[in-house]
C-alpha cells in the first residue's frame, strides 16, 4: 500500500521556538494532504486540508499565523509551529491522498512534539 | 451533533474471546464511507476495515468484521479471537460523499486491553 512517512518522529524543543514537521509521500503524488493534532488520550481533530500549489484551508479555531502550513510540492507538504508553547505540545499526524478518483487517504506515522 | 459516536472509553476482554466496539454515526448524505483504526502506543494509525454506505454486506478482513446496521446508523467493529498485541486504542471515522479527499471524522475512540 501507499507509504506517507512524517519527519521528525519526536521533537522537544523551548517556549518561544519554531518546529518544521514534514510529511511525504513515498510512492504516490498527493495532491491533498490532511493536518491532524491529538492532545493525549483524545480523538483527531483536523487543523487544515492543504492542496498543492494552494493555500491551506484551516479549520475553526486553528490559528493560520501559528500552524504554518506549505505544500509546495505533490510529494511533500510541511506544518510549522511557530513560537511554540507548552499547549502546542502534542501529537500531530498527517494523511496524504493522490489525485485520482478513488485513490484513498493514508496516514502517517505521527509527530510528537514537545514543548519545554 | 457528534458526526461519530464511541460510548465505550475502555474495554476489557479474555484472550481468545470475541469483543464488540460500538460505534454510530451522524449524516444527512446518503453516501458515506465508515472506517476502524488501530492506534497502538506508538501512535500509528492503522488501518482495519472499511464499510461503504451501499455495500450490502458486511464487511470483513481477517479477524475483523464491521456490524453494519444501516436503519440504527451503527457501525461496529467485531474482533474474533482476540490476541494481546489486540491491546490498543481503537478508534472510528466516517466519511461523507463520494470524495476519497473529503475529511474524516473520528470518535473518541475506544481503549481496547486484551487480559492473558
């Protein structure tokens, strides 16, 4: 099946900081690339749908200004947190879907992050 | 309204026994794709079983099986024979149109421990 891998797999860093999460697909060009934050013990919830070569489209809530969202190329899309605070700490997963009719979303293996 | 629905924050079952994961949905589109994920503690998600909404079986993979109750808008996972690596979070999605590249929607999910 289609691979989607995230990078880093666990990052701590200070208050105050940005972190870049990067999120690829392996074997396929996806078009559309989903972002996802789960606080501990809870559900995904959605922050943005980026499509490549466009803007990301952010959910309710979710600050543009601070989840910096580039998906510049049909393989790769990025997430950065900027000026990162101990609430941003979290896990965040990506999932990836192809342009074709029918072609499916796949997960990536998540991002922890941590904010000290 | 709650798009999907998991009333059961933690389950326990015997090694080798069956055990039922509830799970009903909310939708107003007569087209719908409902989904089960295994989270284990690394925080992949992993994909289980799928069930469209004008399949006219249930569907199966393994030792999986979605109890599909279209009239009562429930979609159950059913795990057979129930082994310790079984011992995750489980969690629920759904969905709406036709569009692989339409957004999920997850329950809170379920907290699976299988007891040796």
């Amino acid at each position: 099946g289609a691979v989607v891998s995230q990078h880093p797999s666990r990052v701590i860093c200070k208050s105050g900081t940005s972190v870049k999460i990067e999120c690829r697909s392996l074997d396929f060009q996806a078009t559309t690339m989903f972002w996802y934050r789960q606080f501990p013990k809870q559900s995904l919830m959605l922050m943005a749908t980026s499509n490549e070569g466009s803007k990301a489209t952010y959910e309710q809530g979710v600050e543009k200004d601070k989840f910096l969202i580039n998906h510049a190329s049909l393989t790769l899309s990025t997430l950065t947190v900027t000026s990162a605070h101990p609430e941003d700490s979290s896990f965040y997963i990506c999932s990836a879907r192809g342009g074709a009719p029918g072609n499916e979303q796949f997960f990536g293996p998540g991002t922890r992050l941590t904010v000290l | 309204a709650q798009k999907i629905t998991q009333t059961q924050p933690g389950m326990f079952v015997q090694e080798k026994e069956a055990v039922t994961l509830d799970c009903t949905y909310d939708t107003s589109d007569p087209s719908y794709g409902l989904f089960w994920y295994k989270q284990p503690s690394s925080g992949e998600m992993i994909f289980l079983i799928y069930q469209g909404s004008y399949d006219q079986q249930n569907a199966t993979e393994g030792r999986y099986s979605l109890n599909f109750q279209k009239a009562r808008k429930s979609a159950n996972l059913v795990i057979s024979a129930s082994q310790l690596g079984d011992s995750a979070m489980y969690f629920c999605a759904m969905r709406e149109g036709r569009n692989t590249g339409n957004q999920f929607y997850f329950g809170t999910g379920t907290s699976l421990t299988v007891i040796p």
